[in-house]
C-alpha cells in the first residue's frame, strides 16, 4: 500500500428495493418492502419509518401501514448484479467482490487514463446509473475498512472521501458500532463502560480491551480503531465459507419445525459446496433472538466434507445445545455455514463405508436438480413446506492462475 486513498467500496443503495423502483415508476418515492412473511428488503422510503431488512411483515406494515410489499424477483436482482460488475471490470481489473451488491475495487494504477479515485468513483456511479439504472454509493480510501465506512456514512446515492490526513478525524467520533465486529453484545459490553466512539475505544489500552472482550476482538478492534488494515484488494478469491440463512420472524413453531427449517439450509449449503467443489471441515450455527442479541456456536469436523448427513448431525447437536436460550428468548433467524473450504480435487481421503452410499445419494440428486431444477426433487419431510427463500450469491470465483 502506497499511502494514498486509492480503494473504493462501491455498495448499491437498497439493491432489492431500488430494482423494484427502478423496474415500476410507480414505486418510486413510495415506501417499497420486497418479501412478504419477512422483509428481504427496504426502500428508504420505508426505512425511514423504522422498518428493517429480516423483520417480520406484520411489525413492519405496523410501523409503516402505508409501505408497498412487493414479492421478490432474485433473477431481476441477478441481472442488475451482473450488469453492475461489468461497469466495475470495466473500470479496473482490480475488483474483489463482497456480496451481489457490493464490492471493493482498487484504481491506484489509473490516474493518468482515468483520473483521480474521486474522479474515479465520480464516473462509475454516472455509469452505474445510465446503464444499469440504479443508485450506488462510494467510499474512497486509504484501506479496505475505511473505504467501506465512508460508503455507509455517504449512504444514500453518494460518494465520499476520507483523504489519508483526516483518517483520525473522519473515524474517531463515529459511534463504536461502526466498526467491524461490534454486533449488540459487543457494544453493549463497552457502552456499559462508557466506550460510545471509536476515538474513545482507541484510547483504552489493548490489554484492558482484552479483559473486556477477548484476546481475538481485542486484537481486531484495537487495530482498525488505529487505523490498521493492510489488506489489499483481491481478485479471483474463493469463498472462505459457505452459508445460508432464513429469518423466522417471530418465532412460535414447534422442535419439528425448527428441525425442518435447519434441514433446509443444510440442503442448500451442501448443495452449493458440491456445486462448487468444495469440502469443509467447520459447522456454524448462527442465532438471533427475540431480544436481538445473537449466538453462533462451532464443530471441527475430523475431516472436510460436503456430505449433507453429516453436516446436518453437527448442527442438530449444535441446535439441541442452545435449545434453553431459544426457548428463554424466543428465535428470529437461524443460519448456518461450512468454513475451512478447500478444493474437493485436493482431499483425497477415502470414504469411510457408511458414508459411501449418502455421498452416492447426495450426487445423484445434485444431478436430478442440475437438469430439472432445485425443485425437482427433495426430502419426503419436506413436501408441502417451504424451504425458505434462497438469496442469491456471487459465484464461487477461480483462485489466481
């Protein structure tokens, strides 16, 4: 890294909503949810009357009567995806994909074709909104982590530059919670101790923010509060895990349920690994409750997998272990992933005997699903019930030749 602010994180604006807006003039400048039961997504317009993405339908339409709920279209957000990344490869071949709608791109080797990154990121949101026909904020910076502060701070539809000189002063007074890794229970832990800005936290010694929150958490945030991050913008990076989620609104379904819920996501992780050719060797379970704090819990497989039986025993354990908080807090989102991936080509472990014909079954019915559709075929347990909606995803790049 050379010092200068060359980094950009581009992030769409509402993405579901906006395509929605976009694709129907009458939505526009109305109060737009995308999803019914739960909210996938919401307009401005809407969140400015408190309504939020997973929360449930009926305390959404309550806080906001007037908001219109429209069904989800993922190809239409796919597309608008897909034409958004070719503006950005266009703009630089430097581009590191985070989600569908957003992405890191590094112009520090430009300036003599294209400009300054001000100028930079000042033509991609004109493109991005001539071509694609969607607004989309840009943070400008010196790091990966600064530039994605700035976009949220510049939200919506805007552009801001956090030049190296005023790094400290752009991120010391905003509020802990903007920084990575301060989810409700960390900041409550330092709130209850009168850390409220990150130039406060920045000013407690590491080893007394490790007494607070943990070796691991201390390290993390003491360094970007400092303004640490090193990272360079990636290109052709595979994903480090990989993970599904439903929302559950409020919570009042039976064990059986919740079971068939979990296999759903199950399903659909293993399905997307093998897709990919990929195996895991850790399961995470992830929990939100009523009261809005969350939980996650781990198993370390003996060895990588893709097998869906085996995935779904440890999160079944993982689930019956956090049965007491779930029925103490109720439950608004379950979700699960599959980390330590590698190439499946790479492992060349033999399957044990009683893991041979599930491992058979699960590729059969990858190929049934590959030719007829992800709803071709499915678990008896399943029939009549839906299996929660799948989000879509970028695609599981290449590593670097």
């Amino acid at each position: 890294m050379d010092g200068r602010a060359t980094i950009l994180h581009a992030d769409l604006d509402s993405f579901f909503a906006s395509v929605e807006q976009r694709d129907d003039p009458a939505l526009r400048g109305r109060p737009v949810i995308v999803g019914g039961g739960v909210v996938l997504a919401a307009s401005y317009e809407a969140k400015a009357f408190g309504v939020q993405g997973a929360m449930g339908g009926r305390e959404a339409m309550r806080r906001c009567p007037h908001a219109v709920v429209v069904p989800p279209r993922f190809s239409a957000y796919v597309q608008a995806s897909k034409d958004t990344f070719e503006v950005f490869r266009d703009t630089t071949p430097l581009v590191e994909g985070i989600s569908i709608d957003e992405a890191f791109l590094e112009v520090g080797g430009l300036a003599r074709t294209a400009g300054t990154p001000v100028a930079i990121a000042g033509t991609l949101r004109r493109r991005v909104a001539d071509e694609v026909g969607l607004p989309i904020t840009v943070g400008v910076a010196r790091t990966k982590f600064l530039a994605k502060v700035a976009s949220a701070v510049a939200k919506p539809d805007g552009l801001l530059e956090v030049p190296p000189d005023d790094e400290e002063a752009f991120l010391h007074p905003l509020p802990v919670e903007r920084l990575w890794g301060v989810g409700p229970v960390t900041s409550e832990k330092l709130r209850a101790r009168g850390i409220t800005t990150v130039g406060q936290l920045a000013a407690v010694e590491r080893a007394a923010l490790t007494s607070m929150l943990g070796p691991a958490s201390a390290r993390h945030l003491h360094a970007l509060s400092h303004l640490e991050d090193p990272r360079p913008v990636r290109t052709g990076r595979r994903r480090r895990s990989i993970g599904a989620q439903r929302a559950l609104g409020r919570w009042a379904g039976s064990e059986h349920d919740l079971d068939l819920a979990l296999v759903g996501l199950v399903d659909r992780v293993t399905r997307r690994m093998r897709e990919a050719g990929r195996v895991g060797r850790v399961v995470v379970l992830r929990l939100r409750f009523g009261d809005f704090t969350r939980a996650s819990r781990s198993r370390t497989l003996p060895h990588p997998t893709a097998d869906t039986s085996v995935v779904l025993a440890e999160l079944r354990h993982l689930m019956g272990a956090a049965r007491e908080l779930i029925e103490e807090r109720g439950l608004t989102l379950v979700g699960v992933s599959v980390s330590g991936l590698q190439d499946d080509a790479a492992v060349q472990l033999p399957l044990p005997f009683d893991r041979r014909a599930t491992h058979d079954l699960d590729r059969a019915l990858d190929e049934v699903r590959q030719r007829f559709g992800t709803d071709a075929i499915g678990r008896t347990a399943m029939v009549g019930r839906s299996a929660g909606i799948e989000m879509p995803t970028l695609d599981d790049e290449d590593p670097d030749p």
